[in-house]
C-alpha cells in the first residue's frame, strides 16, 4: 500500500531534532511522498533543504495569511520566479478571518490574495489553499468566488474543517478536499467524509498539528489512522482506499513518481 501525506510541514523547528526517525517512520507506515507546503520564503528555503536530504518530500512555496505583510509578501512573490524549478506548487495560501480580524489587514489580506491568485493563474502550477472561517466570515465561499474570478482550476482546500454546504460548494469547481488526520479524534466531522466523493479527496497530517493521537506532535506516519477511518466510515477497503488518494495526489502535484 502506498500512501502520500498531501501537507505536513517537515520544515518545522518540531522536526529539527529527529527528522531521520520521522521519515523512517513514515516510510515503514507507507508514506511513499510527502508535500510540504511552506508559510514564508525562509521556512521555504528550510525546506529545500530537507528536500535535497530526502527527495520524496516535496516543497511548495506559500505565505500563511496569518502572518502575511508587506515585506513578507514583497519577498515571497520574488521567490516564485527565483525559486521556479524547485516547488512543485504554491502555497499555502489563503484567507485566515480566525486570526485577521482588523479592518485594514483583513483588506491587505484579501488584495495579497488576489495578486498571488493572478499569479498562479500563469505559472500553472496547482495551489494549497488556507481557508479558516471565523466572526460571521465565510472563507470558504470568499476562496471560491476568487478561484472562479481568477480561473483557478488545480487546487486543494487543505484541512478542510468547513461545513457539509462548503463541501457542496468546493465540488461544483474541480478542486481538491483535504481531509486532516484530527477527523479521528472528531466524531461530528465523521459525516464529512461520506459527502466527498473519493476521487476529490486528498488526506494530510497537518504535522505538526492536527494529530490523530491526543496529545502528540502529529507527523507523516499517523496517516495510517485517518485511512482506517475513512475505511471504517465508507465501508471501502483501505487498499483501494488508498490507490485513489495517492493518484489524486499524483495527478494534481504532478508528481514523479521516484519511489
Ligand atoms: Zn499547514
């Protein structure tokens, strides 16, 4: 069985101390590819760094809204053209009203959106898209008003946390849903998944974060448990399970399949 982790962030401080085990880990698990998505062009340059250790963990080149501004933004467009060869898609990316909720950032957050999305519409790479929904805002259908805007048509909404009618939403476009190892240890997201069909479906660990295990640092190789979820909840084997998602992910990262 082959599976790949669509978002952990290997390039972490949490995994600077045993990225080897990490990996192993991950490897006997299964995990034959891991995206590691970036949230600034240092962290991205961290990243190369553990790619070129391991060339299964794939780097892409994002800017968290939680943390964007102008200077951050200034450096990350720069990167795309300087850094071209070496993401294999952007992000991540996205809109963040939990942690933006200021009028004026909240307005700059939205116009660095649309520049990063006028961008991605030319370099036809896909994107990871942050989406987080909060104060009477709806991140979900903001994103998907833009991707319909800028003719977005390769991207993933990761860790998807919205609701049964934001999935609706998503899979009236092309796009991709991420479903995070936390669904585990949450019950009243279980009804989610039956709603995406399996072929729209990628899964993520979110490492460090999100961990199907309470209490732990999450990494690559806990995705064995959300596999036994989704296996559980739609009856469907997990091998067959996991043939799909690992072509999902192929197909929209067009990743070589080195392993
Ligand atoms: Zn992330």
């Amino acid at each position: 069985m082959k599976l790949i982790d669509s978002h952990a962030h290997l390039s972490f401080d949490a995994f600077k101390n045993d990225l080897d085990e990490v990996i192993l880990r991950a490897q006997k698990a299964g995990v034959v590819a891991i995206i590691n998505p970036t949230i600034s062009v240092s962290d991205f340059k961290n990243a190369l760094k553990v790619a070129e250790k391991y060339p299964n963990v794939f780097p892409a080149l994002g800017l968290a809204p939680q943390i964007i501004e102008e200077e951050l933004l200034k450096e990350f467009l720069s990167a795309i053209n300087e850094f071209k060869e070496n993401y294999i898609a952007i992000g991540e990316c996205g809109l963040d009203f939990y942690w933006i909720t200021e009028p004026k950032k909240v307005q700059f957050m939205l116009e660095s959106f649309k520049t990063i999305l006028e961008i991605v519409e030319k370099l036809k790479k896909p994107l990871i898209i942050h989406a987080r929904s909060a104060h009477h805002k709806n991140a979900y259908v903001e994103i998907i008003e833009l991707l319909e805007t800028y003719n977005i048509k390769r991207a993933v909404f990761h860790a998807f946390l919205g609701s049964k009618k934001d999935v609706q939403a998503i899979l009236r476009g092309d796009w991709y849903i991420s479903i995070p190892t936390v669904y585990v240890r949450r019950k009243d997201l279980w009804s989610i998944v039956n709603d995406i069909p399996l072929d729209r479906m990628l899964i993520e660990t979110d490492s460090p974060y999100l961990a199907s295990r309470k209490g732990s640092r999450n990494e690559p190789s806990y995705i064995v448990d959300l596999l036994e979820l989704i296996s559980r909840i739609t009856g469907i084997n997990k091998d067959d399970i996991a043939y799909i998602l690992t072509k999902n992910a192929i197909d929209l990262f067009e990743l070589k399949c080195i392993w």
